[in-house]
C-alpha cells in the first residue's frame, strides 16, 4: 500500500518584485509641492498687499458711463400754508364763539376779550378830543374875529385918509384964492401925511394879526388832529378785542380755556386756510446750498397719484444737520388733505447727460474725495480720483477712473489708507 504524500496540497507561489526605490517618495513630495504651493500664495498675497480683507466686509461697484439725475426724495408732512393764530391784544376775559375743528367765514367772530382797562381809555381819549375840538373851533373863531377887527381899523385909517385929502384939497384951493392961509395949507399937509402914515401901519398889523390867528387856530387844530389818531388807535384795540376769522378756513387749536382771565399778547386760537396746503420736507445739509426757490418737484399721496408742484421756501437755518424746506401745490392738490399728513417728495435738481458715474458710498466723504480704491485682481489700489456732483445715489467722476473699473465704495475706512490692501 502506497502512503501519500503532502504534494497535492502544495501550490507554487510567485514571489513580486521589491518596489523602485523611488516610489517611496512619491508622497512626501506631493505634501512637500502642496507646503511649497501654500508658501507661494502666502508670499504672493503679501506681496500684493501689506494687510489683507474679507470681500463680505466691503462693496464694490463698477464704473459706468449714462447720465446722472441729481435729485432728493424725502417723506414730508402736509401743513397749511396760511396758518396764524390770533393773540389778545389786552389783559381781559376771554368768551369763545367756536371750538376746535369748526368750520368758519371770513370775518366771524370767534372771541371777544372783555377788557374794561381799554374802553375806559377809549372813553378818556374821545373826551379829550371832543374838548380839543372845541378850542381848535373857537380859535378859528378867533381868527375870523382878528381879521374882522384888523379889517375895521384899516378901513379907518382909510377914511381918515379920505377925509385929509378931501380938506388939502379945500386948503388948497383957499390958499389959491387969497383965502387961507399958508400956515392953514401946511396944516392941511401934515395932517393927510399922518392919516397915510396910520394907514400903512394900521394895514400891517392887520396882516400880523391874521397871521397870529391862524397860527394859533392852526395849533390848536394839529393837536385835535394828534388826539384823533390817538383816539381811532384805542379804538383799533378795542375792536381788535373781538377776534375774527381772516379767512375761510377751520379753527385750529384752542389755547385758551372759555370764560378765563388772559395777558396781553396772550395766544388764543389759530386759524388753518384750508385752500392752501404746502408740503415740509428735511434735506440733508450738503443737498441745501443747491436748492433753490422755484426749483421743480413732484409730490406723491398715498394712492401714488403724482402732483406737480415746487420749491417756494428754504430755511437759512441748519438744524441737526438738516435744512426745513418747503413745497407748494404747483396746479391741484388732492382732496382730503389734513395736516401732518405724510406725502412723499422727490426734487429734481439737475441731469447730467453721458458722464462717468460710480454708486455713491461712505469712500466720497473719506479723504474729502479725493481718493478711492480701485480692484487690481484681487487688490485694491489707492488711487487719486476727482468727483463731481452728486445725487443720492451716484456721484460723477471727473478724473482718476474709467469706465469698467470696480471701485471700493463701502468698507475702505478700515483700510487705513494702505497703498495697496488684499481683497479675499
């Protein structure tokens, strides 16, 4: 019996060849390419810029060339443009004819003040005039007086005057025939001299004495005539004491409280023209300088129908940094408006056609605009630039940018005017 052997389980197996000595490396050089390529974009990012950004942290906006519209929109509040309020012109009890909201007529009564103060005046004012009346009449009566008596004395005289020609005359002739006479005739002479003489003194005084009397009925008239004015002035108050509507309108706020004691110059109740509305809006303080009376706007209610209108009044005065403009109804205004109603305003101030234009942003007031960063790859670059006008939204480029070059307008005040920053 033959024994069996292991053979049939043995099975050959070929030995593989021992890897190149070079393969070994092939991995710890591609981490060394991949070391190599980190140091490379290292080195190239700090050779493009001495400080490096995120890209979220700024916005940037391409040069464009079109035309700029300078203008402004802002939300405004209606008010009426003829609004007063009526003052107490004296210390006195204040009745009130209408309350707050009422609807009135031009010339109604809406207050009286009673003030006894005033028309105790007004009654003492026309009793002095009625007395200074009195004498301006008798001092024209004395007038007339004076120049009837001035008048009688030179009549006199004149015939006095007569009466010594007539006797020269009858001398004469005596003298003529032997009859009388020389010293008769030389009487006769002196006595028509001395009745001229009367004459001419008696016709100047009575030139004097009518002017005396005129001059002082003259006075006395100018002094009547002073406490006239005097008199129709107290009497001005005292109907100013009733206060009337000055036009068609509404009443406004009340200030004063029925049947109460107010001081003088005291505001009572105001008036609202109802007609007439205008629309204040606040400006920015760098758009003011540019606004202009006149200039046009559109206005919008809440339906959005658009109403033309324009710029009638700007303030001189700067508040918070912003200027108070008003806006008036250039053709119809809507129905319904009340005041502080918000409308929306939009001025058109200017339109520049076919400029350069960049987004306008936060880099304009940096540096006084003189200076912005413009995209190089992914670098952005300090460059001199020269702006124009601006609009709320875009400002025009006169020098330093051309159009397609993307510029950093939000974000760059972090830069700390480096020559040349990384964006990444």
């Amino acid at each position: 019996m033959a024994i069996r052997d292991t053979s049939a389980q043995d099975h050959v197996i070929s030995r593989q060849a021992a890897p190149a000595p070079w393969r070994r490396w092939i991995w710890p050089g591609v981490g060394a390419a991949v070391v190599l390529a980190g140091i490379a974009w290292a080195v190239s990012g700090w050779s493009a810029g001495s400080r490096s950004f995120q890209a979220s942290r700024v916005r940037i906006a391409e040069v464009q060339r079109g035309d700029l519209v300078r203008d402004i929109s802002a939300d405004g509040r209606v008010i009426a443009a003829n609004s007063p309020v009526l003052y107490a012109i004296s210390a006195g009890t204040v009745t009130l004819k209408v309350v707050a909201g009422d609807v009135v007529k031009q010339d109604q009564e809406l207050a009286v003040i009673d003030s006894p103060e005033l028309r105790s005046k007004l009654a003492q004012e026309q009793a002095t005039l009625a007395g200074l009346e009195a004498e301006a009449s008798r001092a024209a009566l004395d007038a007339v007086l004076a120049r009837a008596t001035a008048s009688k004395t030179t009549d006199q005289a004149g015939l006095v005057r007569t009466a010594a020609e007539r006797d020269l005359a009858r001398y004469q002739r005596g003298f003529d025939g032997g009859a009388v006479p020389e010293v008769d005739l030389a009487k006769a002479r002196d006595e028509l001299k001395k009745a001229e003489i009367e004459l001419q003194h008696a016709q100047k005084d009575s030139a004097l004495e009518s002017q005396g009397a005129d001059l002082d009925a003259r006075n006395k008239r100018l002094l009547a005539d002073r406490q006239r004015a005097v008199v129709a002035e107290v009497q001005r108050q005292v109907d100013a004491l009733t206060l009337r509507a000055p036009f068609d309108g509404q009443v406004g706020q009340v200030q004063a409280t029925q049947h109460t004691n107010v001081a003088a110059n005291a505001p009572i109740l105001g008036v609202v023209d109802l007609s007439k509305f205008e629309i204040e809006i606040k400006v920015p303080e760098s758009f003011a300088r540019d606004l202009a009376i006149g200039m046009p706007a559109q206005l919008t209610s809440g339906s959005g129908e658009p109403f033309p209108g324009a710029i009638s009044a700007v303030s001189p005065e700067v508040v918070n940094g912003e200027v108070n403009a008003r806006i008036r109804f250039s053709d119809k205004q809507p129905a319904g408006l009340r005041q502080n109603q918000r409308m929306s305003a939009r001025v058109v101030m200017d339109t520049r056609r076919n400029v350069l234009k960049v987004e306008r942003g936060p880099f304009v007031e940096q540096s006084g605009g003189r200076y912005a960063y413009v995209m190089d790859g992914n670098a952005a670059v300090r460059r001199p630039v020269q702006l124009g006008a601006a609009s709320l939204g875009e400002i025009e480029v006169l020098s330093g940018l051309q159009p397609g070059d993307r510029v950093v307008v939000s974000g760059s005040d972090q830069f700390a005017d480096a020559e040349r920053v990384t964006i990444h």
